[in-house]
C-alpha cells in the first residue's frame, strides 16, 4: 500500500488500483455526512478532484492520485457515508481505477515515510 | 492543525479542563476555544439531545446596567433608546432576546437582557463584545453605568437531563421556567442563572466565579448523564432549532423582519404602541412590520444529502439566471438525519413547501422551503 501527501491510500489489486483515504484523514475531517462519488467510466488525470466528501465541518476534494480510468466506485459510501470514519483503510475505499501506467503508484509514501509525515 | 499558542488568543478559565478532556482547539473571535471532544460533533450533538451537554461559552461578553439613579427601569427606559424590544415591560427575574439595531435597521449584534432587581444584566456575542460596551458606553452613560464583567465564566448545561443534574447541584433551579433568572448557591460559588439556551433544548445557562468554573464543570461533568460539548455540535443544534447566529444570519445588513425576528419586538414599541419607536433604524423596522420586507429568512430542506452551506445561491428555478436568495448557515442536522440550511429568499419565495434551487459545486440541487424550527424545540414554558 501507498501514500499521498493528500493522505489518500492506494492499493494494487491486479491491474487495478484502489484508492481511500487514511485514518488518520477521517479522524481530521471528523463526521463523514456526505460523499459525492464520480461516474465509473471517465479516464481521469492525475490532480482532477474526482470525490466530493463532506464532514459536519466542511467540505473538501479528493484528487485522482494517478492518470487513468475509474471502473468501479463504492456505492456503499453515498448510503452509509459514516463508513469512512468506521473503516477508512478497508471498507470505505473510495474507487478502483485502471492506472494508464502502475509505475505511476511506485513514487508515493511507503506507510512508514506517511507516518513519519502525519508526525 | 495550526498552532494556536502564540495566535494571542484569549483563553477561558476552562482552558486547562479542556485539554485534559482531549478537546480539538480552534481560534473563535479572539478567543482559543474546545470545536469538538473525543466524541465527536455527530455523538456531542445527538448527546446534547438525549441527555445533556455542557459547553463552555465564557467567551461571550457579560455586561450590568446599573442605573445612576439606583432605579432599574431608567436602565430599562435607556437601553430600549438602542434595542427594539419593550425592557420597562420585563419583570424582575426575567430574561429577553433582543437586538442592538443599527440607524439603518440592521443588527448590530443580539443579545439577552436578564432583570436582575437593580440591575440589568447582559449576555452579547464574542465578537461583538467590545463594540458593543462602547456602543452602550457612547449612548447610556448618561442614564447608567456599562460594566463589563470580569471574573466570571458562562456555561450552558442543555438537554432534557439538564434539569435533575443542575438542581442536585444548584437546589431549586428545577423551578425555574424558560428565561427566568435567578441566583443559585453550589457550595460558596453563587450562581448566575437563566433558564435559557441555544440548542432548542430545555437548559441553563450558567455565570460562574472564575475560580469556581473547574470546580462546577467538574461536578457536572462527574455525572453520567452529561458530557462535554465543542462549538461544532453548538452549531448544529442551534441550526436545527432554527437559531440564528450573528455574523451569518444576521449582521448589520440584514432587519429584524427580514430576520423573521418580529416577534422579538413587543407591541409597546410597535406602531400605535405605548412607546412606538425610538430605537435606531425605527422609519426601516416599523414599515417593514406593517407592509412586510422584501426579502425574508427562511428555512429550507435540501434534497438529497449534499449539505447547502453558507453563500450557496439560491434560484427560483433549475435554470434561471439571476439567484434570488442565498444560504446564510448549512450543514447536516444530526437529529433529523438530513442536511437543513437557513438563508434569505424574496418574500414570495419564502412560503413553506416551495421549491427553490442551491447551486452547489455548479450543479442546481432541489430544496424545499420548510418550517423553522426543523425540530421542535423543547423549552420548560
């Protein structure tokens, strides 16, 4: 698994790519009241705001990691939205994309260089 | 999370409490206040509702009244020169809402004001603390003496366990009737009490010794019925009872009426009354009154579960160009499980059951006009 600096996680999953955010993210954001998912058949560019997500605080953008195509989104979240506070690194993942290149996830944040950056 | 130590904010005398108590810190009009606890906004404000909260709200300013002439309706006759509300009415031991109104019939900030026997006793916003005593200080110093007071802290207690807590702690208070006034003893503390809030819940709302203010929070907080709560779930809960916050849904551009505050403003100080007018802004407020504003505040259920928040525009249809209203408070109501904003719409658009548009993230989202308070409150008559 991989990190961002826009503590997004990504998970290779055979040709695919799963994408969340960290703990550590959801607990900053507080209470997930919202999550505003993309089409699951757009190709993507690396820095688009692809999730929408709103706490009891504010709303803020989850970028698309990497270049490539989103095939599938969790549409659990839009029904049970406090999933990303209950389990942000498993159940609450927010889309799997197709990379238009893996190596793209070689330069993210190993779990230890995140946690170094979290403090 | 920024680093608030050197921000030269002004801390509370709970501030050590409520680092023990694991609160996230944020900066508010001045001051470094507790936004949330380990419960959470969601838990804090579903608890508030089920049990009771208690929130630290010594920011906000406290300021007497005390007449020159030791007669405390000249005080009440001087401050109604500011305030469209009927004071020489308010009994000993009662509390009122009210408004400072600007010339131009704006609010310049709300308050309460507690008759306190010899006294009137003020309770105004943190950030406008100060431009209120000089406001107070430039126009009834003639007549009386703005005290700010110091040395006191202001909390809340609130929900329907607020009552049996605060009464095993403050005997008597359990008599009290929504915005009474009294004073209280909890050991040698005496207490500054109203039965009053800003949650839609009955409650009370506490002005304590600062040196006693660990020591009554604790005793509270020692009870299972209560835990504390941070300013996001104050938010949320006074947005669910349909409260308004100075600064968002009310300012210095927006009337009582449009405010949908006219029952604020009691019959002796309305056209035809005893003491019609006199406050700033009177020719604005009393037309609206009789002929309505053009513009009025107004409730609304978004669609959906995309929260509308404060500046989101509001249309009259899905593809109209020309917004008609804009949101001033929005977020989601954990009590009514739904996203609910306040803003302001044309008056013919302001009828519950109406259909208005909110841009958001440049897609026009349905809301429907609904009545305040989204939830009922629940205040001990």
């Amino acid at each position: 698994m991989k990190f961002t600096e826009e503590h997004e996680w990504l998970k290779p999953e055979g040709d695919l790519v799963v994408v969340g955010i960290t703990e550590h993210a959801a607990e900053q954001l507080g209470d997930i009241v919202f999550v505003e998912l993309p089409e699951p058949d757009g190709s993507v560019s690396k820095g688009d705001e692809v999730v929408v997500i709103e706490s009891v605080k504010a709303a803020s953008d989850i970028l698309a990691p990497i270049d490539g195509e989103i095939v599938e989104v969790n549409t659990a979240l839009a029904d049970n939205p406090g999933l990303v506070n209950e389990d942000a690194m498993g159940k609450a993942w927010f889309f799997k994309m197709k990379p238009a290149n893996m190596a793209d996830v070689d330069g993210y944040m190993t779990e230890a260089e995140y946690k170094d950056m979290i403090g | 999370m920024a680093d608030l130590t050197d921000a030269g904010l002004k801390r509370t005398p709970l501030h050590g409490l409520h680092q023990r108590l694991g609160a996230k810190m944020v900066r508010f009009a001045g001051w470094e206040m507790p936004v949330q606890y380990a419960l959470g906004v969601m838990k804090e404000h579903l608890h508030t509702r089920s049990a009771a909260g208690l929130f630290d709200v010594s920011h906000m300013g406290q300021v007497i009244l005390r007449p020159r002439s030791g007669r405390v309706e000249d005080a009440a006759a001087a401050l109604e020169r500011l305030v469209p509300v009927d004071l020489l009415g308010l009994k000993e031991g009662r509390q009122r809402y009210a408004m400072f109104t600007s010339e131009a019939g704006g609010i310049l900030d709300d308050l309460m004001v507690a008759h306190r026997g010899d006294h009137l006793f003020l309770v105004v916003n943190a950030s406008r603390a100060e431009a209120d005593i000089a406001h107070m200080k430039a126009h009834l110093s003639d007549v009386c003496e703005v005290l700010p007071v110091s040395g006191r802290a202001l909390l809340a207690l609130q929900g329907p366990a607020a009552e049996a807590v605060l009464d095993g702690v403050a005997h008597g208070c359990k008599t009290m009737h929504f915005m009474d006034v009294g004073v209280f003893h909890a050991g040698d503390a005496e207490l500054w009490v109203s039965r009053s809030g800003y949650t839609g819940e009955d409650g009370f709302e506490i002005s304590v010794p600062s040196e006693k203010a660990v020591g009554l929070a604790g005793v509270l907080l020692a009870r299972p019925e209560v835990e504390p709560i941070g300013l996001g779930a104050r938010d949320s809960l006074r947005l669910e009872a349909g409260l308004c916050l100075h600064g968002s849904d009310i300012d210095e551009g927006t009337t009582p009426i449009e405010a949908d505050l006219a029952w604020a403003i009691q019959k002796a100080r309305r056209e035809g009354g005893a003491r019609e007018g006199g406050f700033p802004g009177a020719p604005r407020i009393l037309r609206e009154l009789a002929d309505g504003p053009a513009r009025r505040r107004i409730g609304f259920l978004p669609e959906g579960r995309a929260p509308m928040r404060g500046g989101t525009p509001l249309f009259a249809a899905e593809d109209t160009a020309e917004p008609v209203g804009e949101v001033t408070s929005g977020g989601f109501g954990p009590s009514v499980d739904c996203p609910v904003s306040m803003g302001y719409v044309a008056t013919g658009l302001a009828q519950p059951g109406t259909q208005l548009w909110g841009e958001v993230r440049g897609k026009r989202l349905p809301a429907t006009v609904a009545e305040l308070p989204f939830r009922p409150s629940r205040y001990k008559r």
